[in-house]
C-alpha cells in the first residue's frame, strides 16, 4: 500500500468507525457485530502505526484516541470527579500474553498478580456517594462528563440509596463507584414476548435494550423494564484509602456496603492461571443470568495500578479478552416476510436447523431489507448464524465460497404477503409498510393488543379465538368485538356455551375499562402503558384525545406541556388521529357503548399557590414530601415529577441531584423548606 492509498483508506475508516460509534453509543442501534467493528478499527490503528505522516494528513481526529461518546439530547450533562476511560481489548490469547509481558517490562517484577472478572454487557455507569447517601448517577459520556441518569437509575431495585456502615471497611466522604446497568436474558426475553403479542419489532439484544432504556425521558417507562446494577470499579475516592489496596478487596467492600457485585471473580498470579481463569469463566458463563461477552484481566494491586497509569483512552492496567461468539455455519433454504401491527415487512430466514448455543435453530432474524442487500445473502447460500446477545439467532454473514449459482438474490416483495397491497417506505425510514388497515394480519395483531391484559384485559379473546373471529368475518376491527353475537359464538362448536357466556361478560366488563387502557390499546405509535396514563390524566376521553393538536403538547417556546410526552410523541399522536380511520374508531368504540373511566381528580381550590408549578427534590429538614405536597396542593399550587421550563419553584431539600442541577440550568427558581414555609405564610 502507498502513502497515499493509505492515507485513502485512514479517511474512509475513520468516516466508518465513527458512524459505527454513534449507531452504538448514542443511538444503542449498531448495524455491524463487535467482532466487525473491532476489526475495522483495529484495521485503523495499525494503518495509523504504519504510515504516521498519512495519518495526519487524513484530517479528522482519530476515532482510535478517544472513546465513544453516549451522550444523549434531553440529559443535563455532569463531569466526572475523575476521567471514565474505556477499555483496550483482544480476541487473541497471544495478546493477552502480551498484555502481561509489557506490565512485567514496565513494572519491573515477574510476580504479578491480577483479579479476573467476567465481562458484563451493559452501559458503562458511575455512582456517586456523599457521606454514604447516593447522590447521582452518570454514564460514561466522552469519559470526560456523562449524561445525569439519576432519575432512570433510581427505578433499578439493587441500586441502594445508602451505603451501609462496615466495621472493616468505613464508608468514604465522597466516592465514585464505577459500573454496568444490563438487563437479564430472562428480562429481555420477557419484553421481547410482549412485542411478539403486540405485533412489534423484537429488540435485537439486551445489550443495547439496556442501554436504551437508560437514557429514555419518562422514568415511568424505565420503571416498566427492569434494569439490573453490577460495580466493579473505583473512580474518585475520599478519603483515598477508603476504596482499599487491591481490586478483590474491593469487592468484598463494596459488597459489606450493599452494593452488587459481580457474582464470581478469580485471583490469579502470572499469565498461565489468568488464560485458567479465562477458560474457567467461558466454560460457566452459559448459566449466568446475564450476557458475559468476555473476561476482565486487573492487576489486583491499585499502587501497582496507579504506577502502570493509563493511555489517553484506556488503562494499561486492565484488558478485555472477548469471547468470539459462538457461530455455526447452515443453509439459507427461503426467506419468509412477516407483517406486524402496525404493518411493518421483517425478513426471517429459515434455516436448514443447526445446533448453536446448547439449542437448534431452524429460524434467524435478517432484520431489513436493507440487511439483507448490504450482506448479500442470497437464497440458497451457507450462512453464518450467532445469537446476538446470547438471545436471539441472526444472520451475520455469507460463506461466499460455497455459492452456487443457483444461489438467487431475494426480491422483496412490493406487495403485502397477507392481503396483496402495495407497500409502502416512508421517508426517513427503513421498513417497508403495508398500508392496508383492514389486512388480515394487521387486524388480528390489533385486535389482540388491544384485548391483552396490558390494554382492556378481555379475558377469552386470546390468539386462537381473534384468529377464527378474523378468519370469519365477524372482527374486521377492534370496534367489532363490542358487536359479538350469541347465536354466532354459539356455532363455533359442542359445548361452548359456558366459555361463550364468560367471553361475552368479560367484554361487556371491558366497557368500563380505565381510559388509559383504552388510550393504549388503540396503538398509537410510541405511546405505551406510562404516556397513556399521561394522555388520559389530561385529556379525559377518547373524543378529546383524538381532537387534540400539536399546541396542546408543545408551548410556543418548545417546551413539553406534559411531562413524559415530548415532540415526536406529540407529533405521532397528532398524525394519528389526522387518519380519518382512527378517528372513526374512536367514534365506533363510543357507539358500541364503551364507557371509559377516567382517572380520578381532586379538586383543587384556587390559592396564593394557583398556576405555580413545583418540583421537590432532596430530603426536607422536618417535612416529608408528602406533606410538603399536600400543604403546596391545598395553596392551590401543582407538583410535578420532572423539571421543564414550565416550572415555577424547585423545592430542594439535602442530597438534592440532577432535578436541582436541571433548574439551574434553565434558571428555574430554587426554593428550600423555609422560604416556601415563608411563603405559605404570607399567603
């Protein structure tokens, strides 16, 4: 390669690596396997070893130089007490081993020993304790600052509010407690089951799942998706010799202050019991609750730690081993198109069955049709299969050497496999809709949402019995269940008349189901469970709902006028009910009699208090948040969870995290217990 094919190729890399770590760190939606990505920048870096002079004049800074950032719109932003770096990383047993040579080389001594801990994915997070409380919560970011999570972070069950008090190890004035926020496979496949029921894209990993859900705006959301906690590092500590001496003292530590830890972690002393350890853990991590994508290797010694010290980006103390994903190689046999609720095409490729993993696969996502091009899978070719994320089979190549000819490229089909229309694309978007409201397929995944427990909850009118209502005509809308006959449920068989009897009450029971319910259940895109109750504490009916515009949920100055929905919420409610087929439905639903509950309101007297919006954070001297509501509600005055610019005061007490740094960012007032004590007063 020349200087200046290498200087072509260093420009184009970079341009790659740095979409790859927007897709993955911002948007928590990767398009290529870590294996590919590691490979592409690995490919940078020993171009930029090689040839120094091209490298500088390829322009843009370096992908390989910094880490990758996940800071988010939305989020106040919070710099850490000291850097969060990330970590280097190897496939390659020999580097490992190498790993281990340049510390020997660097520190001077042969005997050194270090802490292996299994690789957990997640999204890398650091804790923050002052004086044992918990404080805040904050992602990696650029590692220099990171987004506030505190709000999501708080709905994790096994995040402790306080540090317990341990005889042998006392609780630091301030520290820093470094880690990962994961959701367990059974987490996952729990959600996952939830959005086959509902006739929706299947997330592709926990992984990203996790990371996503982290950084979602409404904390009610995040509460929905149980995300788990696991620490395993020290940043800021003091005092310094609170956080220890070693990294497996450090564990039993932090475990004697109630924190959660890695389950099972290894000492080791030399190269050959670290490679033992590594082997050890690849061996049991399959009955881990969670994905392990790889081995940790520390020294356990921190002033051995500190006296290696750290590159720009990464330690010099620690690597990764990554564990290549188990992958086997079978038989493309066809590509079928299944068509979901709101009509979105996804590939499946069906597959000649194969053992991976501990279990055989017959069936594996192809994502897109835009997958599907970019990999060049073709019917008929030997593919490469993985579970990404341990979970869910994908096709993440083609073994191009064993194509035949009569390997043949798939047409994606231009019309709909269940009812024949064309579809559609959207702009902006990858999936290809079918258009068709009354298409069979779409009609029964609505119907079925729509009665599931997570929506009016009809009892009897699950997958098998919308399917034969669909397939006989009598459903052709979710209006029709409230249309059922006796006589014609009566003929569906021998002795049905007693199940015929407790699907018709159960339906008749549903007309006064919750408003919220029904709000869910007409599939809104982007609105679930938690924006639905939003919607129905605002609106108090269908009608309402379904008149309503952008202005009633975005003020003239850009702000959210209800907590929880922001714009593209607001503007995907809005397209909705501009369908006149949706606004139909409501009218139907109200004709076959629904009767909504809307949620309860208290009344609330006009007070020096009125128009004024109040958000509590912290720990009040002497009042309870409770009370303090209750006294601010009975001025006339409303309290909200979260801080927009609509706020009027927030009310701080002590321990008071991002809500108060949020104020003072948009220069919201800030209030302690006296002042609105003060205030009640002169009212």
């Amino acid at each position: 390669m020349t200087p200046s094919e290498a200087q072509q190729r260093i420009a184009t890399l970079r341009s790659e690596v740095a979409y790859h770590d927007v897709r993955y760190y911002r948007q928590a939606r990767p398009e290529v396997g870590d294996v590919e990505y590691d490979r592409l920048k690995r490919e940078l870096a020993d171009l930029e070893a090689r040839f120094p002079d091209a490298a500088r004049a390829a322009g843009q800074e370096s992908p390989t130089k910094r880490i990758g950032d996940d800071r988010a719109e939305g989020f106040v932003t919070v710099r850490h007490r000291q850097p969060m770096q990330s970590l280097d990383n190897t496939y390659s047993e020999a580097e490992l081993r190498e790993f281990h040579a340049r510390l020997v080389r660097l520190l001077g001594r042969e005997d050194l020993s270090y802490v292996v801990e299994p690789k957990i994915d997640g999204l890398a997070v650091s804790l923050t304790y002052e004086k044992g409380r918990f404080v805040r919560a904050v992602t990696r970011g650029n590692g220099v600052e990171g987004d506030d999570v505190t709000a999501n972070a708080l709905t994790i069950r096994s995040l402790p509010r306080e540090l317990k008090a341990a005889a042998q190890a006392p609780v630091p004035e301030l520290i820093e407690i470094r880690g990962e926020i994961y959701m367990t496979l059974a987490e996952f496949q729990r959600i996952n089951a939830a959005r086959d029921e509902e006739g929706e894209e299947r997330y592709a990993n926990p992984r990203n799942l996790a990371a996503g859900t982290i950084k979602l705006l409404d904390s009610r959301e995040v509460a929905g998706r149980r995300l788990e906690l696991v620490l395993y590092g020290i940043g800021a500590c003091e005092p310094a010799q609170a956080g220890g001496d070693t990294q497996s003292g450090y564990h039993a530590r932090v475990r004697a202050w109630g924190l959660p830890t890695v389950e099972r972690f290894w000492k080791a002393r030399g190269i050959d019991e670290v490679w033992a350890a590594v082997g050890e853990l690849d061996r049991i991590r399959q009955g881990f609750a969670y994905a392990t994508d790889g081995a940790v290797v520390k020294l356990d010694s921190l002033a051995l730690q500190r006296e290696a010290g750290s590159t720009s980006k990464a330690p010099r103390w620690a690597m990764a081993y990554k564990f290549a994903a188990e992958r086997a190689e079978t038989k493309l046999l066809s590509i079928s198109v299944q068509v979901g609720r709101t009509g979105v095409l996804t590939p499946v490729a069906e597959l000649e069955p194969v053992l991976l993993a501990g279990s055989t696969v017959a069936r594996a996502t192809l994502h897109n049709r835009d997958e599907i091009a970019r990999k060049d899978i073709r019917v008929g070719d030997y593919v490469f299969v993985e579970k990404a994320g341990e979970v869910i089979p994908a096709v993440v190549g083609v073994d191009t050497a064993r194509r035949t000819p009569e390997c043949v490229e798939f047409r994606f089909p231009t019309k709909c496999p269940s009812c024949g229309s064309k579809v559609v694309q959207a702009e902006g978007e990858v999936a290809l809709r079918c258009p068709n409201y009354d298409c069979p397929v779409q009609v029964r995944r609505r119907v079925r949402h729509f009665a599931s427990k997570a929506c009016v909850d009809i009892d009897g009118l699950g997958e098998a019995m919308v399917d034969i209502l669909v397939e006989k005509g009598w459903v052709r809308g979710v209006s029709d269940i409230y249309r059922l006959r006796r006589d014609d449920l009566l003929s569906l068989g021998k002795s049905v008349e007693k199940s015929t009897d407790n699907l018709l009450a159960a339906i008749e029971a549903s007309k006064g189901a919750e408003l919220w319910r029904f709000i869910h259940g007409l599939g809104i895109p982007h609105v679930g469970a938690a924006a639905a109750k939003d919607l129905a504490a605002r609106f108090l009916g269908l009608e309402a709902l379904s008149e309503s515009k952008l202005e009633d949920y975005i003020g003239p100055g850009k702000e959210s006028l209800i907590a929880g929905i922001g714009r593209t919420m607001a503007e995907a409610i809005v397209d909705h009910f501009n369908q006149p087929i949706n606004r139909t439905l409501v009218r139907d639903l109200a004709r076959a009699g629904i009767s909504p509950r809307a949620p309860a309101t208290k009344a609330r007297s006009p007070g020096p208090f009125t128009g004024k919006t109040f958000v509590l954070t912290g720990t009040l001297p002497s009042m309870t948040r409770e009370d303090a509501t209750a006294r601010i509600e009975a001025a006339g005055g409303k309290v909200a969870s979260a801080v927009s610019k609509k706020t009027t005061y927030v009310l701080a007490g002590s321990d008071a995290g991002s809500k108060l740094e949020k104020a003072r960012a948009l220069g919201v007032a800030v209030i302690g217990e006296d002042d609105l004590v003060a205030m009640l007063k002169g009212a």
